[in-house]
C-alpha cells in the first residue's frame, strides 16, 4: 500500500510539473508561426488571434 501511494504522489507531482513547464514554454500562434518574411498584423484583425 505504501508503494501505490508513493506512485500516486510522485505521477501527481510530475503530472503538475510538466503542465507548469508546458504553460510556460507556450507560444500564440501569432509567435510560433512567424518569420522574418511574415507580416502578421495584429491578432484582434486576423485569423490568428482572439476576435
């Protein structure tokens, strides 16, 4: 029983560190998509972004 435990606890710590990690290393699309050459404009005008 303590062994399930400790499995439960450690795959719950590891579950919020990598959805922490994941959070802050996510981009828009807006960043993620776009070049030197890529003339996006602002997100509120586009398809890219929030209407």
């Amino acid at each position: 029983m303590k062994a399930f435990l400790a499995a439960v606890i450690v795959a719950v710590a590891v579950a919020a560190g990598a959805s922490f990690v994941l959070n802050t290393q996510q981009k828009t699309v807006a960043q993620a998509f776009s070049t030197d050459g890529v003339r996006v404009g602002d997100p509120g005008t586009n398809l890219t972004g929030v209407n």
